[in-house]
C-alpha cells in the first residue's frame, strides 16, 4: 500500500530544512554621490536570535549597511528583506528595529522613565503596560530605581544602559547598534561588552553591531562580517576567523599576527613547505597552491611554551628585541629571517629561565600554528 510518514517524519524533515534568515542583504550596491560606490555586491543572510558583528576600518561601509537595514538610508541597487519580506518601502518606524548609537541619543529634558516611554508613547500603548514595560527593561540593565534622574545625572556607563533599554523597551525582534560603546573608557567598555552579551542571551533577539574594535566583536560576535572597500572579506565565528583567515587583509585586522612572505617549494597533502629567505618552513595549506607560488604565511602570537628547549617542526634562532610585559604573559618581539618584530607570547617566567633583551635563543612553532590568511597566493601575498 501507499506509505504515510508518520508526525515524527514530518518533525525530521522539518529540522532539517535550513532557517529562513532573519535578515537578508541581497546583491545591495549604494552610492552617495552616484560614482563612489560606499558598498558593493552585498550578499549577508543573518540568522534568527543570532549576534551579528559588521567590523572594519572608517569608510568600508559597516554603518552605511547598518543605515539600510534601519530606513535612513535607500539601496542604490538590491534588496533587503526583514523575515522574507522586503523592507524598501517601509518607512523607519515601521520597521520593528531597535536602535542604539554612539552618542547615545537620550533627551536630556527628560526623566530616564519618560525617554524610556516615548517609544512606547509613539506606539499607543497605554499606561499600564507602558509602565510594566519601563521597568522590565530597566531591570533588564540593572537600573532599577533610576526611572526619575535625567540623563545628565548619569554616567556615562549607566547613559549607555538607559539607550539600550530604550532599544528594547518595546520588545523588538531586531535590534540595531552602530558602535554604542565608542564613547567609554576602556574599562567600562570591557563591562559594557558582557553586559550586552549577557542581554543578548537573555532576551533572544536579533543584534546586527557595528564596531571598529577587533577585540570588541570577537567578545560579543556569534559571527563577525569582516568589511573593506564596502565589500565583505569574510564572514565566520571568531575563533575561526582569527585562527584561519582567507585574506591577508582579515589576518591584520583581526588582530596582531605575524606574518612572513615566500614561495610555495614543495605541497604535502594538508602542508607545503614555503621558502622564506634562506629557510624552507612547513605550514598548514588552507588555499589551493602549487610551488613557485608566491604566498604570505601568518601566525597568531599566543604559545603555551616558552622559546626555546622545544622539539618544533619549524626551528630557527631569534635575537630577542624587546620584552612587554601583560597580565601573566610576556610578549616578545624577536628578528628573524631578517624581520623585525615578530611576536611570540608566553606565560611569564622568572629567576634562572627568565629571557632577556638581546638574548640569541632558539625558537620555532609548529606547521600548524602557520594557517592563519594564512596561505596566500598573488600581489596580495606582498600585502
């Protein structure tokens, strides 16, 4: 006879058919001035409840992305779509978006409870919930009490918490920040970064997040967007876009990465060996090449060892330059193959084994902390 799938067969198809994305960027091009082209060929999908970091240099075109998506800026070319369906027409506040920006945005006229309450003012909803709605989201970043000081009776920290409350008041799906937390010193925008991670998980929503600060979007980021040039570079959770980059580009500006420069000699399965200066070195091949391409290797500088007194796949001696203490490690920076500036960090040590500034020690690493941009072919490979 005929089969019929049983519910548990539907339920099995049902999980494995991909999520509709939350978001959709599709082939979206936008000029200012109809000649410079501020982003090009964009095609980002963003997941549903997923915490989306756009990061690059001033003038690749992250906030002109993050613009589009809000309403204040059109698409030259191409469409966006929020839940399948296209946003073009759709003015701002028709949009559901939350939004957060740098200067924060707060009306210094008013009460932390009224600035709270204006965008639910603007939606029609009444009192009651209005009221239950202001201090959940108070809670939420651990204002309570606050509902009555302005904003100019704030710090700048707490400032920062009200704008995001305000973002999530009235309990969009979607959530917008252009990079909230450039206006804070360094160790408040450290706590800022937990904190939002912490309400990220908590509420569930989307959050699509400009930032300039590598350190700030690997914290944060499910998936960080990498942009130059108005164009995405790459696009990868952080821990795989800082251990294998595809473009030298991506390496540097992920974060500090050592790089050396030369040719392909010789491919090994999932290694090559590359000639740098007088070495032969072996890293792991994350690009297609073939010998006598002209390649960049990158690494990053972190190692549990120490240099020297290793068994390394790759050996060579370094002059050690200079010594910067941080926290539990030490960075070094050592000459080799006649390149300054090449980093290794390690925990610290002391007495006997300490190193010292000017020291020639043996040193190394393994082919496989050599992935990193890390095999790349072309002029970018001179980058």
């Amino acid at each position: 006879g005929d089969y019929n799938p049983s519910p548990f067969d539907k339920q099995d198809q049902r999980v494995t058919t991909p999520p509709e994305p939350h978001v959709e960027f599709e082939d979206i091009a936008k000029s200012y001035d109809g000649r410079v082209l501020a982003v090009q060929g964009l095609n980002l999908a963003v997941r549903r409840g997923e915490f989306l970091s756009l990061l690059g240099p001033s003038g690749s075109g992250k906030t002109t992305c993050l613009m589009m998506l809000a309403g204040f800026e059109t698409p030259t070319t191409g469409a966006i779509r929020i839940n399948g369906r296209s946003v073009h027409a759709l003015p701002p506040r028709k949009r559901g978006i939350g939004m957060v920006f740098q200067d924060y945005a707060l009306f210094p006229h008013m009460t932390v409870e009224d600035n709270l309450a204006f965008p639910l003012d603007v939606r029609g909803i009444g009192r009651e919930r209005r009221g239950e709605l202001v201090d959940r989201a108070l809670q939420l970043v651990r204002l309570e009490g606050f509902q009555m000081r302005r904003p100019g009776q704030l710090s700048g920290g707490q400032q920062q918490r009200v704008a995001i409350a305000r973002a999530l008041v009235f309990e969009p799906e979607l959530v917008l920040m252009d990079e909230p937390l450039g206006a804070l010193d360094r160790h408040l925008r450290e706590e800022m970064q937990y904190e939002i991670r912490r309400i990220h998980r908590t509420l569930g929503v989307t959050i699509v997040y400009v930032t300039h600060d590598q350190q700030e979007a690997m914290v944060m980021s499910d998936r960080i967007a990498v942009l130059r040039d108005g164009m995405i570079e790459q696009i990868a959770p952080p821990e795989a876009l800082y251990e294998e980059p595809n473009r030298s580009f991506v390496a540097r500006f992920i974060g500090e990465n050592n790089r050396l420069h030369g040719r392909v000699a010789g491919v090994l399965g999932d290694l090559c060996e590359v000639a740098v200066g007088d070495k032969v070195v072996q890293a792991l091949r994350v690009v297609d090449c073939a010998p006598g391409d002209r390649v960049t290797l990158s690494s990053a500088p972190s190692g549990g060892d120490p240099p020297g007194g290793c068994l390394y796949t790759n050996e060579f001696d370094a002059l050690i330059e200079h010594i910067t203490f941080v926290g539990i490690t030490c960075a070094f920076a050592w000459r080799h193959a006649g390149r300054p500036d090449f980093i290794a960090k390690i925990p610290q040590r002391g007495g006997a084994g300490a190193v010292l500034e000017g020291d020639q020690i043996p040193g190394g690493m393994d082919a496989d902390r050599l992935p990193r941009a890390g095999l790349r072919r072309g002029p970018e490979a001179e980058a």
